[in-house]
C-alpha cells in the first residue's frame, strides 16, 4: 500500500542542524504548526535501520506532541506539551537531553480541531472502533490526545540495540511489559491512513506517560474511563527520511 504525498505536499529535508545539549522546557509553534513532522520512515525500522538521522531539538523545534524512538531503540520517544521522555527497558522514564538522537520520531503542535466522545469505550479495541467512527475525516493523519485514569495499562520498552542491527521483530521478542493499576496520564496517539504506505504504521499508534512523568511506553492495551478525546487533523507532511 503506497499513497501519493503529493497529496500533502511532502517537502524534503536534507540536513538538520545540531544544537548544543541542554533540557527541555518549552517550544513555540513555527512553520509546521498544522503538519506532521516526521524523521525517518517506518519500514527502516522495520528493516533493522535504527540509525540517527536527527536530534531531540530539531523534533521539539517542528512539535510539541508526538512520538517515536531513540538511536539503537535506546527507549520509546514521548512527546508532551514541547518536552521530550524517554521510557527505557527497565522501566524508568525521563526527560531528554536536546542532543539524544532519534532514527524515527512524529510530532505535530497539537492545534485542537476538535472532540470525540468516547464515553463507554472500556478498552483500546472499542476506545480506537469510536475514534475511527468519530473522525472528521479519514483522509490524513489524525494526532490524538487523551487525558485521564485507566484502571489498567499495559506498556513495553525494548532493549538498547548496538550494530550490525536486528530487524524489529528479533527485538520486539524480547521487549520488557509493564503493567499499571489505576495509573492517570495521557495517551499520545498518531492515526495513519492506509495509503501511508512505508512511511507510518497504518492505523493508531499509542505511546503513554503518567500525570508523574514516572511510568510510561508504547501502549499494547489498556482498560479504559476515558470521556472525550482531543483530536488534530494534520494537513501537510515535513519529512526528513535520510
């Protein structure tokens, strides 16, 4: 399945400058405030190809809500309100430093376009089957926000890889899960159409963080309380794919 990104008007990004190391706290919105911003493609991953291709301040320059990995699967990447978290193997999560590098990461400044009412929903089957039905549109990428207490949540971070890589699924087999009881926090989720091809995993991509900012992964289940749910319909693609 391939798509046309003319549709979206894809601009391509050759070369992304490098800024000295110094946390986070905060980003302002700038040319790519209604776009997906994307580095990398997910078929690379797929493919074993967990190599750099840019840094934490250029993601957190083009988003301030997203997600992705770390250089070597070194952590799953969390992206809220302009920081950027790091949730590793064992567990922990924290706060990057500007100059982590990423092989894959997806962001957008989360502009609102509107809500869904996603009372009743009680797991992630039904919370994603309400969404679809919820959607504007079903013609691009769709970044969703969810903000609230889950009875149950299921989480995984995969082990730091060093070359020659392995492709996904060898490391994907040895992921690490976590689960958490009653834990509040916020679902950050990316919806790709189908025609998103080799570029996005199509279909809702889910990644968490606690209100704590000490738990969190990309999600495989939860149980769900959740009333409404934050929607940003995207109109354009920044890629930077090499």
């Amino acid at each position: 399945m391939r798509r046309d990104l003319s549709l979206f008007g894809v601009a391509m990004v050759a070369m992304l400058i490098v800024i000295p190391s110094v946390l986070i706290f905060s980003v302002s919105p700038g040319t790519h405030s209604d776009e997906l911003y994307q580095v990398g493609q997910f078929d690379s991953l797929l493919a074993g190809d967990y190599s750099n291709r840019s840094d934490v301040r250029t993601v957190l320059d083009n988003g301030d809500f997203g997600l992705g990995t770390f250089t070597g699967l070194d952590g799953e990447m969390i992206v809220l309100d302009g920081k950027c978290y790091k949730a590793t193997v064992d567990g922990k999560v924290a706060q990057t430093l500007e100059n982590a590098t990423t092989p894959f990461a997806q962001v957008t400044f989360f502009d609102r376009d509107g809500f869904i009412n996603a009372t009743g929903t009680k797991n992630m089957t039904g919370l994603e089957s309400v969404l679809i039905s919820g959607f504007a549109r079903n013609d691009t990428f769709v970044f969703i926000r969810i903000d609230g207490t889950f009875p149950d949540m299921t989480v995984r971070s995969v082990p730091m890889q060093t070359p020659p890589y392995p492709p996904l699924a060898a490391v994907v087999a040895e992921q690490a899960v976590f689960d958490y009881k009653n834990v509040t926090g916020t679902l950050i989720g990316l919806w790709s159409p189908s025609y998103a091809g080799t570029l996005s995993y199509s279909g809702f991509h889910f990644h968490f963080i606690s209100a704590d900012g000490t738990k969190g992964g990309h999600v495989l289940g939860f149980e769900s309380e959740v009333a409404s749910a934050s929607v940003d319909y995207t109109s354009g693609i920044d890629a930077q794919l090499v």
